[in-house]
C-alpha cells in the first residue's frame, strides 16, 4: 500500500482477526487509516507498546516494548528507561503509514506512555481510568464520569472523555511538561479519593481488590510504565469495539457497543475527532497538588503503588488487608 509518502507491506491481508465479524487483517490496516488523524492525535510522538494478536482475537497476544529489529528505516523509536532497571527501544508513531505497519504486524491495541518522545521524565497527560469491579453497570460507570467531570471543573481543569473499548471510561487531562510522573500520579491520587468523597457508594480509590466496590479510579495508570489503550485503539473484543472520543454531553446515553472498527469510520468522517482540540491548552496541575498536600495535612498520606515498583517514601504497607500481620502484644506485666 502506499501511504503518504511511504511504501507499506501487508503481509497475509485476508488473515480473519476477529472471527465472529470477519474482519481481516486488511480492515484493520484500512480502519487506521481512516481515523489516522484522531489515532494520531493520541500517539504521535509517544512511545508505544505493541499489542500484537498475531493469530487474531481468542489466539495468544504479547506486550512487545522492544521496537522489531526487522523495521522500515522511517519508523522512529527511543530508548526508554523502566522502573526494573531495564531498558528498551520502543515505537514512536509520527505518521499514518507508522499506524498501517503496526496493524500488519497483528497490533490491535495502541498504547502509549504519557510523554513525548523528546522529554520522557515529564508527563503531559493525567489519565482517569474509571475501572467497574464485576458485576456494575455501565449506567454507573457513566455516572462516575460525570462526577469526575464536576470535580476537575471544580480546579479548572478539562477533562477529555473517551471509551476505553472495554468496560470503563478513560478521562484525558493535557497538561504543561513541568512535573514527574510521581507527582502527575500524586494528583490523579487527590482527584481519585475527592471523587470517592462525593459518591463514596459508587466509586472507590482503594488499591487492594477485597476492598473495592462500584468504580476503581486507577491512579496507578499514572505511575511510569504505566499505559493505557490510545483514543480510537481497537480492542480485542468479539464485536471490535474501539476506544471512542466523547463530547461530555454524549457520556449520559453512550453505549461502548456503539463504537466498532465497522461504525468508527463513518463517525469520524461525520462528526470529526471528539479530541481535536486537547492539545491547544495545556493545563496546570497545581490545584490538585495542593489538594494532595491538604489530604497529607489530614493524615492521609500516599496509597499502594503497583507491586513491581520498588518501596516508595512514604508509602502505606504494600500487602492486602487480610494478609497483614496483626501487631504483636506486649505481654502481660507479672
């Protein structure tokens, strides 16, 4: 295929990938591009982990961090350090036929690190992951959302909603390249526990499992490493759902069913991209810190981080709650 200026090589394009819609490995090459601008919009630039379903959703899949050696010379990577110590080359998509070559290579999902490729200590995104235990409606996951959207209104930030594909609602907040990750992750911990404040029956910012209930705000998918699937990324369900960009006022009747590698394209075509606008202002942090100082001040300190990451200052004893040792007792005075 030509694509722009480049030459792009399908490679087995009848490949079904999703067996129940038929859709091919073509359709997906041919999806991305379609939405090439909106795709873009959430990766260009980023470093990208590859999703790669070489045999098609219900067949084995693989996180590939390490960009292939076997790769077009226009393909831009950059070498990313991790918190285990090592370190890999991964993609950097910058241009439509980067997002055709990765969709030949079986990579449904894209999934980027919140930074650029030229500064990688300095996120320019907060990701809201509003993750549903089992068993809760998508009607209560939307309700979540609109309450995330009053309290980032409440410290002037704008929030950009979007599916995630799955079963949960993503909330993208662009800001200014001016704080560590520990800090970005510290603010999407505030604004988590303020959201459990104003609903505390629906949602919840505990880390551990046994303790969550209704909505899981992931603060953690802030910590680096951390990645989520891209606005427009197609995900590995049966009917080819994608992650949707949203008006906020289309999250109260939204249906993530409504939004396929099938219906995208035709949305896209009408009503353009949801995000277009994220990148014209970024946003200062500032009033979410100070809310995270305002908590510490009140005794609540850090959470949980992920269990690969090593112990953190001030951070609360990394096991589950029924596993915790009860405090030894003095014994008594004779």
């Amino acid at each position: 295929m030509t694509v722009g200026d480049r030459e792009v090589v399908i490679t087995s394009p009848d490949k079904v990938l999703f067996p129940e819609t038929r859709h091919t490995k073509l359709d997906l090459v041919q999806y991305y591009l379609a939405v090439a601008d909106g795709a873009l919009r959430g990766v260009c630039g980023r470093p990208t982990v590859l999703v790669r379903y070489p045999q098609g959703v219900g067949g084995e899949f693989f996180f590939q961090k390490r960009a292939p050696s076997s790769r077009p010379s226009w393909i831009d990577v950059v070498s990313l350090a991790f918190p285990s110590g090592r370190t890999a080359e991964e993609v950097v998509p910058r241009e439509a036929a980067a997002l055709a070559w990765m969709a030949n290579l079986g990579c449904l999902e894209l999934h980027p690190h919140p930074v650029r490729a030229d500064d990688l200590d300095h996120p320019d995104e907060l990701r809201v992951d509003l993750d549903p235990v089992p068993g809760v409606p998508w009607a209560q996951v939307r309700d979540v959302a609109t309450v995330v959207h009053q309290a980032l209104d409440d410290v002037g930030l704008t929030g950009w909603p979007k599916t995630s594909g799955s079963r949960g609602i993503h909330i993208l907040v662009r800001v200014h390249r001016r704080w560590t990750f520990a800090e970005v992750r510290r603010a999407a911990l505030a604004l988590a526990r303020d959201v459990e404040r104003r609903v505390p029956a629906r949602a919840t910012s505990k880390w551990w499992k046994e303790e969550r209930h209704g909505v899981f705000l992931d603060y953690n998918q802030n910590a680096k490493d951390r990645t989520v699937a891209a606005a427009y990324s197609v995900r590995p369900t049966a009917d080819a759902r994608v992650s949707a960009p949203l008006d906020w006022h289309e999250v109260a009747l939204c249906d993530p069913a409504d939004f396929t590698l099938a219906t995208m394209p035709a949305r896209f075509a009408e009503v353009g991209d949801r995000h277009a606008g994220i990148d014209d202002a970024p946003q200062d942090l500032s009033a979410l810190l100070d809310l995270s100082e305002r908590h510490a001040r009140e005794g609540v300190g850090d959470a949980p981080w992920p269990p690969h990451y090593r112990k953190q200052e001030g951070e609360p004893v990394r096991a589950q709650p029924s596993r915790r040792r009860a405090p030894r007792r003095a014994p008594p005075k004779t």
